[in-house]
C-alpha cells in the first residue's frame, strides 16, 4: 500500500493589479472534504483520485487545498500562511511514499516571486528522496529552485486550458511509473526569451497545436515521461519571466535535451505568430453594429483570469459615447454599486458611479442611471462543475446594456455565470467576456463574430503597455534583434 500525499496551492499572479490577493479571496478546503467536493469534476485533483483508484492499493492523504482567481500579488503574510498550513500537514504525514502537489506556477506575493519553489524546497526538506510531482498551468514561470526541488513538472496542453482533468491522470500517472517501475526521471530544460499571445497559440486550430503535438508524442513513447512548453503568463513581471520547454525521460538525458531542443526551436523558429492582433474600441463596436447575430468582445485586458481586478467600464463607456442602440451583456466588478443597488432594491432606479473602484491608474468611474433588475446571493456553479460564490450579485439595465455586478473577485470566462443570474448570452448583440481565448470554449459555437479589443487594462495583450521591470530583457516582442541560445541544460 502506498500512501500518497496531496495538496494544491494555485493563484495566477498580476504584478499589475495593484490590489493585493488576501486569505479570503482562497477558497480552502481541508482534508477528506477535498475529495468530496473535487472528485468528479474537470480539475487536476480529481483526474489524479482516479488513476490512484485505478491502482487499488494507493491510500490517499488529502491534506490541504487552496485555490483563488488569478488577481494582484499575494499578500507577505498570506504567502506564508497557506505555505505553513501546507507544511503543517506534510510534517504529520513524512513518512508517506509520495507527494502530489496541484500548483499554478505563476503564482508571486509583495516580495516573494518564486512561491510554488519555495513551498517545493520547504516539502522536500521535510520529507525527503520520495517522489514529488508538481502539475502545472502552462502560464507557470519556471525556476531552478521549481526544478531542484521536484521530480517532475506536468503542465496542461491544451489553450484554452480544458485538460485539468488529464493533467492531473499524467501527474499521478508519472508518480506511479516512479513509485511502482522505478522511473527515475531526468530533466532538461531550454529557455525561450519570449513572451507569448495571440489566436495561433490556440491549440485546435494554431500553429502552437503542432508544437503540443510533438510534446504529446513525446509522452506516448516508451521512456518519455513528460513533455510541456510554458509560456509563463506575461503579467507575473518577475525575474523569471520567460518562456521554457521542459522535457523529462526515463533517465536518457541525451533525448531529454534534443527533444526539448527540437520544441524551443520550433516555438523560437514561429516566434512572429506568436503575437495578439488587437482591434481598438471604436472600431470594435462598429464591427459589432454590422454583424448580425452575437459579437464577443474579448476583453483581456480586464481578465480575471488572468490576475486583472475586473473593474474596466471601458466597453460600456465606448457604448455609452456612440448610442449603441443594440442589447449589450458586460460582467463588472464592483462591490460599492450593489451595495447601492441591494440599498435600493429590485425595481428601483437610482444614479450610481460605475466601474473603475479597484484599479484607478487605469479606470475611472462612469456615472450612469441603472434599473435594478434583480439581486441574487452570487452562489453559481461554473461549466467544470466548481462552485464559486460571487458574493451579493446585482443585475442592472442602463437602457439595453444589462451591467452583471458582482461584489466579489470571479471569472468571467463562459456562459453559467451569466446564465445563473437570469442572463442568456444568446439574447444578447454583444456580450463581453472578461478573458483572453479561455471563452472560446462556450462561446466559438454562438458567436457570429469575435473580436479581440485593444483596451486599457493590467492584463492588456498589447504587452508593450504594461511596465516591466522584472522579466527576463531583452525579451520578444518587447525589445528588437532578441537572440534565443536555444540549447537544453
Ligand atoms: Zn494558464
């Protein structure tokens, strides 16, 4: 009987949100009620339960679970906690065979940028030379410290991610190849100074879909053990801030290095495809006005998922300014206006600032006159079957744009979270998703059209906006001429 330990640690980091993610703002769980509410659905966790149960003889030890929205820096003291909490458990548990942590990668505080390192050099210290796998988003910002400290990386393959699931049944797989038939796992890495963005990464239908390609044939055959490409999410501006290619074999380290060689010049070799075309606002909303039937507008630039606060009224202001006379669907972040709207209740219209409360450099308020159309509790449960609580939830028509408010820090990447509230995507002429390519899942199948906007935001895909100051230089596309060694160590 081996006894597995597990525990998941996942926040995406934008050091360009200037809010601070605090203890709250994790959903936790602990011990065997991590089970209960992960088994069965699309996350990481639940895909490694079952390939442990496939096994038989595999004990599990649920230890502790800590998941948030990508959001600003974690705070210092936060850090530290969910690192002790995690610790805490695998002190009562060392003499497990194995470990299994669920981590993001791209996760920073206030002056730590390497957390998923420092909590794998904190578990190895205490348990030991057992197996430790680490799985990954594919956003996750590789160190030395992350490598040292694990025995394997497995990140996601698939953009936008939809494979939690299967990268969780690769990582409990490669931890059973090294506790049952003595793998012995070697790594090699290449690092691509290169930060990456656009509609070919999409991995059914982009060039980076044949780079994926190679990583998966790669761990279909005999001896290779995991393959990924980590383009590191652009927002997590830390010292790391690259992309890399990670390749581990069952201890032939000459394949190692030329099959991750062969992916990083590959990815340098289409580096130009890598890039987000953009369409500012105006044009946006004129593209919309001439198509018939649903435009989506991708906002990225305020992607909660993707560590931005959420609170850009930049599309609803552009609406506002031209008299778009279609109906229109924007989600916002925005805890004073249902406070007001919750004050004055369903049926009520009142004048309210708008948007813009929690990144000022950025945003600022909008004052419109909203109908309070309805007012929820915010519990809704996301198409992967996670519940997520949006805090006290207030639907508000301006006219025909329908304003989705929520007090508290969600997604706003498919359709449940505006269908829990009353509000169908398909009635509506444009709808805004707050994500950069993770909506296309639940919306390339009702949208006639989709447009990619070029607005103000910390997570704006027009990455020479944003102030770098940490990341890897020169770095593609920030600087010219940018020179990639391309050789594996
Ligand atoms: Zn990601």
């Amino acid at each position: 009987m081996a006894r597995v330990l597990i525990a998941e640690m996942q926040q995406e980091t934008s050091t360009f949100n200037p809010h601070l993610t605090q203890y709250e703002d994790f959903r936790i769980e602990r011990g065997a009620a991590i089970l209960d509410e992960l088994r069965g659905t699309n996350t990481e966790i639940a895909g490694a339960l079952d390939v442990f149960a496939e096994h038989g003889d595999v004990e599990i030890v649920p230890t502790f679970a800590a998941w948030a929205v990508p959001h600003g820096p974690v705070a210092d003291p936060v850090l530290d906690r969910l690192i002790q909490e995690i610790l805490d458990d695998v002190e009562r548990n060392r003499d497990v065979d194995a470990v299994l942590l669920v981590l993001h990668g791209a996760m920073a505080s206030e002056t730590e940028f390497d957390p998923e390192g420092r909590l794998l050099e904190a578990v190895r210290a205490c348990v030991g030379a057992i197996p430790i796998v680490a799985s990954l988003d594919f956003h996750a910002v590789i160190t030395d410290r992350m490598l040292q400290f694990a025995d394997m990386l497995v990140g996601y393959h698939t953009y936008p991610h939809t494979d939690f699931y299967e990268t969780g049944v690769r990582a409990a797989r490669n931890l059973m190849r090294m506790l049952i038939d003595n793998a012995t796992p070697t790594t090699a890495r290449v690092c691509l100074p290169l930060m990456a963005r656009g509609d070919e990464l999409l991995t059914a239908t982009g060039r980076f879909g044949d780079a994926i390609g190679m990583c998966q044939a790669l761990e279909e055959s005999p001896g290779g053990l995991a393959a990924n490409i980590y383009l590191s999410n652009p927002f997590t501006d830390v010292p790391d801030l690259q992309s890399y290619v990670i390749v581990s074999t069952d201890g032939d380290e000459a394949r190692a290095k030329a099959e991750a060689e062969r992916i990083a010049t590959f990815m340098w070799e289409n580096r130009d495809l890598w890039l987000a075309e953009l369409t500012p606002l105006p044009e946006a909303v004129a593209q919309a006005k001439e198509t018939p039937g649903l435009t989506l507008f991708s906002d990225a630039a305020d992607a909660t998922s993707s560590g931005a606060p959420g609170d850009s009224n930049a599309v609803l202001k552009e609406l506002l300014a031209q008299d778009y006379a279609g109906r229109a669907l924007i989600p916002l972040i925005d805890a004073p206006a249902v406070a007001a709207a919750f004050d004055a209740g369903v049926g009520s219209t009142i004048t309210l600032p708008l948007g813009g409360t929690m990144d000022p450099g950025r945003h600022t308020p909008v004052t419109v006159t909203a109908y309070v159309k309805s007012l929820h509790d915010g519990e809704f449960a996301y198409e992967n079957g996670v519940i997520e609580q949006a805090g006290r939830t207030a639907v508000l028509a301006i006219g025909n744009i329908v304003v989705l408010t929520t007090e508290r820090l969600i997604l706003f990447v498919g359709r449940r979270v505006f269908q829990a509230f009353g509000l169908e995507p398909q009635d509506f002429s444009i709808v805004v998703a707050k994500s950069p390519n993770g909506f296309r899942t639940w919306y390339e199948s009702i949208a006639a059209r989709i447009v990619h906007l070029d607005s103000p935001g910390s997570a704006s895909l027009n990455l020479e906006a944003l102030p770098y100051t940490h990341c890897v230089r020169p770095i593609f596309p920030l600087d010219e001429n940018v020179v990639a060694a391309l050789r594996a160590g």
